[in-house]
C-alpha cells in the first residue's frame, strides 16, 4: 500500500512540474509574441516614414531643378 501511496505521490510530482514548465513555456512564447507584434508596428511606422521622407525628398530635388531652370532661363 505505501509503494503504491509513493507512486502516486512522484505522479503527482511529476505532473506539478510538468505544468510548470508548460507555464513557463507558453509564458516566454506569449512574450515572445508579444516582443513580435511591437516590432512589426515599428517596422511599420519605419516604412511609413520612409516612404514619407521620399517623397519630401523628391519634392526637395524637383524644387532645386525648378530653381535652378528659374535662374538659367534669367
């Protein structure tokens, strides 16, 4: 009776750290997730700056080509 008492007591044991680890797991793969999602909305943002500061960069080059036409035509 008590071997069988200690069977299920290490069954238990096992099954506690069993489900720790399963936490801990599935807590370091929410962060993980979590750290994936913010780096996505940064990139994101990035490129929508990006793609913002080439366009005012053309504006800037078209605008040096018409100054620039301006003053050889004067």
């Amino acid at each position: 009776m008590a071997g069988q008492e200690d069977l299920v007591q290490q069954e238990i044991h096992q099954d506690w750290t069993n489900w720790k680890l399963i936490e801990l797991i599935t807590s370091s793969i929410k962060k993980i997730v979590d750290f994936l999602n913010s780096f996505d909305m940064s990139c994101s943002r990035f490129m929508t700056l990006n793609e913002k500061l080439k366009a005012l960069e053309w504006r800037i080059e078209y605008i040096k080509a018409q100054v620039t036409k301006g003053e050889t035509l004067t």
